[in-house]
C-alpha cells in the first residue's frame, strides 16, 4: 500500500495489485469505459475536506499525527479521479503505475481509490473496513495527503474517491470553495469559513475541515453568539458604530448580521473600523455620549456619560476587553450592575476614590457604599463642579487629602496622616491604592499592632524606648502606645519623635 524508495519494481506491482477498493463486499472492475465529457462532472471539494477530517480523527484515535492535505497531491487525486471513471484500477490507462501521476519528492507513497459511496461517512467506512486501505490511513510513513471526490452524473457509480499519500508534504493547501450558502441565504457578506475556522480553536476542534458543519454552526448558533466569521464584518463594530441600528435591534446579535447581508453592505456602511464621534447626534437615542464608535452610556433609562466612557472603561480592565470585546452594550450593563460596586474608573473624569477621599459630607452619608458615589456625582456632583479627578483639600477632615482620621468616634490625626502612611508603605499602595478609608482601617486593625509610623510626629518605637513608665504599663503591646499618646501624651507633651 505504501512504497519506500528502495522497493523492488516486483514490490510495487503486488502492492498495486493488493489495492483493489472493495465496494459492498466485491472488487469493482470497470470493463467498459465511460462517457464522461457529455455528463457535467464536477469535485466535490466540501466532500474531500470532511473526508480528510475523517483520516485524521482516526489516526488521532491511533496516537498519530494529523496528515496535511498537500495542493500537489490533490492535483494528482483529482488526475486519477478522472482515470478511474474509465478503468478502475492502479494502473493508469496509459498503462503506467498510478505513482506516475504523482509529483516527484514525497519518499513514501500510496494511493486509496474506491467508487459508489455517496458521502464521506460512507466511503471511510468502507476504507476502514478493507485491511490494506486502513494500513495506508494509519501508516506513520505518511505527513501528506490529496483527496479528490468526482462526482459524474448518469454514470455507473456517480462518485468516484482518489487519495494520495506521500512521506512529505511539498505545499499545504488551504481549502477553497466553501459554501457560504445555508437554507438559501448566502452568508458571503459576513462569513468566511478559513477565517472562522482558524478564528476559534473549538470550532477547530468541533469541525475540522467540515466546512459544511462550520457554516450552519455559524447560521444556527455564531451569530446569535456574536462570533466574527469575516474580516470584513465585526457585529460589535457594526452595532456600535449605529444608533439606528441600536434603537431597532437592541441586544438581537443575530439582527445585526442580517440587516448586514440584506442592506449594510449595499449602504455601504462601516463594519469594520469604529467611526470617529459615532453616527448619530447628542440628541440621538441618547446613547452617544461615550468617546469615539458612539457606545451607548444611557441604561434603563440612566444617562451615565459623566462617569462613564466605553474606550475608557474596555481599555482599562484586560478582563472586560476578554470579556466583552466590542460589545458595548454589555460592556456598559457591566458597569451599571457590577463595575460600580467594584470601584472600577470607566472614565478619564471620575475617579471614586478620590471623589469619596475629597468629601467628608459624602463619606458621612455613603460610607463604602461605592455605588452611592458614582451616582452622586451623575445627579450634582458635576453640576457642583466637585473634584472627582485628583484627591485635595476640600474641607474632608484632618488627614491630608481629605482622608478622615476618626474611627468609632477616636481621632487618630495625632498619629494618622494618610499621604505619610500610604507613601510610607508599598505593599499598602500596592493593595489599596488611594482607596483612603480601606487604609485607614488596615491602620487601625493591623498597622498600630505591627508598629507601623503613619506620621512624621509619632514613632511608636521611640515612644515606647523614651518613657519607663509606659514600658511598665504596657509591654509589648504597641496599641496602647499609640492609644496613650492620642489620650495623654500629646496633652503631657511627650516626645515621640
């Protein structure tokens, strides 16, 4: 079934002999040849692919490696599928080995040939179930292959199956001729099966070289599932980029892709690149306010361009871009139901952290509540014209950056400076951030433990070494330094510097 380079010519004849395709339990043998040139032949390419599909599955199943489906060996599967149609053998009708119509270069060669089948399932069933054809599917000599699928109307057995191994491959193919036609729409607008197929390694896995099974996975499920089958069409691009669309479509993916195929592309609209300042005026659908592709910032109602802008909140978080893509509306309903909550910056103009640290008045009436912030600043914090950009004296307590320094009623500001203690410590910038109340209760349930300065004016440990008295009273219980001090030692003007 497969020859190496030193096979005898005595060899090559008996493999050629035992290659005989046995078709429903018999050897077929062509005795009169066909009229093929008044019948419309044609290859099924699609057919060729899935059966390549069908080989490397199972030489997967075996622990071997996939085989590649060689452009010169589909050329010569394609001369012999012709050749069989008038003498179904491995000898060509010239009466030359089959091997001669296959290019120079491979080492290792074999050929398979059968005739009947009407599908791929079929032919390989029949390949595998023929003991010298399943040896050539399964030799660990062969890297290469070319499958043709002939298909003669009105002839004896209306297919005919060629492949063509080789021990190298000389110029891998990509496959070609895909249909893009599924129930009777043609999804060419929007659909490319090598782009889809290479765009996704579960469809890779899923389907292969089935490119028939590719494309409805695409008309049943991709689309709905916002999936790019196209360099020339992203939905999240296209959607964004109109309101009209938006205002008619909403979050139907799959609308998109049609109103694409039927009208977009005869419109010549963009599905490809975000549109500078959007496609629609402020006034629009309410949705336009987000900085560059016109991403919606209106939610149930809700306009949050104040503190929200899509390019901004995308480009921030390496998740959500993972996430959510060029999905702008879900991207935007993650901001509304999480992104807040979570203190996440969706724009160059709102920082919460530093709004909460610059307001006393706000901290009193949210607390940590980060959600309350955000909508502060929609409702009258920018009509205010509060500072929610950078942290800065605006009248927030006594720590520095309007950072508070009472805690359950103690004021800690004889101890407690926010930018010192922050500054002062990388692993609490590296965790909190400017985040001043998460700081400043770390400085009160951990940091007055562990001896840590959150000021100039106080060192805990020089405080305790200067006063006998203390050291009697307290040990090692570094609290009560810091305690005492704030209750008696700024009063008793003790030194603690």
């Amino acid at each position: 079934m497969f020859f190496g380079k030193k096979s005898s010519l005595f060899k090559r004849f008996m493999a050629c002999i035992m290659c005989l395709v046995v078709v429903l339990g018999f050897v077929i043998v062509v005795d009169k040849p066909l009229d093929i040139k008044a019948a419309s032949a044609s290859y099924n390419e699609d057919y060729a692919w899935q059966v390549l599909d069908m080989v490397n599955q199972e030489r997967a199943a075996v622990g071997l490696p996939a085989l590649t489906m060689d452009a010169k060996l589909i050329s010569s599967a394609k001369v012999r599928a012709v050749e069989i149609t008038s003498l179904f053998d491995h000898t060509r009708p010239d009466g030359t080995s089959c091997f001669t119509a296959f290019p120079s270069g491979l080492g290792w060669r074999g050929e398979n040939i059968a005739a009947g089948q009407r599908n791929p399932s079929s032919v390989m069933n029949g390949w595998m179930n023929s003991a010298g054809h399943k040896a050539n599917i399964l030799s660990k000599n062969f890297k290469s292959i070319g499958i043709a699928c002939y298909y003669v109307p009105g002839s004896q057995y209306g297919y005919y199956w060629v492949q063509c191994f080789g021990g190298t491959v000389l110029e891998a193919a990509a496959q070609t001729g895909a249909s893009t036609v599924y129930n009777g729409v043609d999804y060419s607008a929007v659909y490319d099966y090598n782009y889809y197929i290479n765009n996704y390694a579960d469809l890779r896995t899923a389907f292969g070289s089935n490119s028939s099974a590719a494309l409805e996975h695409f008309a049943t499920y991709g689309m709905n599932e916002g999936r790019q089958a196209s360099a020339d069409f992203n939905v999240g691009i296209y959607k964004n980029n109109y309101a009209d669309l938006r205002a008619a479509f909403g979050d139907n993916t799959k609308l998109y892709y049609q109103h694409y195929i039927n009208f977009g592309k005869n419109e010549g609209r963009n599905a490809k690149t975000s549109i500078s300042g959007g496609s629609s005026s402020s006034s629009g659908s309410g949705s336009n306010s987000a900085s560059s592709s016109s991403a919606p910032t209106v939610f149930n109602g809700v306009n949050y361009d104040a503190v929200y802008d899509y390019n901004y909140y995308i480009n921030k978080y390496a998740d959500l871009k993972a996430a959510f893509g060029t999905n702008s509306t879900a991207a935007l309903a993650h901001f509304v139901n999480y992104g807040m909550r979570e203190g996440r910056q969706a724009s160059a103009s709102f920082n919460v952290q530093a709004y909460k640290n610059n307001y006393a008045d706000l901290r009193a009436a949210f607390g940590n509540d980060l959600r309350s912030y955000y909508m502060h600043y929609i409702e009258y914090g920018k009509r205010e014209g509060r500072n929610a950009v950078s942290s800065g004296d605006s009248g927030g307590g006594s720590a520095s950056s309007g950072g508070t320094a009472v805690y359950n009623g103690v004021d800690y500001s004889a101890v407690y400076d926010y930018n010192y203690y922050i500054n002062n410590y990388a692993d609490l910038r590296a965790v909190f951030g400017t985040d001043s109340s998460a700081v400043f209760e770390h400085f009160i349930t951990y940091g007055m433990k562990e001896g840590r300065q959150a000021k100039a004016d106080f060192n805990v440990n020089i405080y305790k070494d200067r006063y006998a008295d203390l050291q009697n009273a307290f040990g090692n219980d570094l609290t009560k330094y810091y305690l005492h001090y704030i209750e008696y030692g700024v009063s008793e003007k003790r030194s603690a510097k």
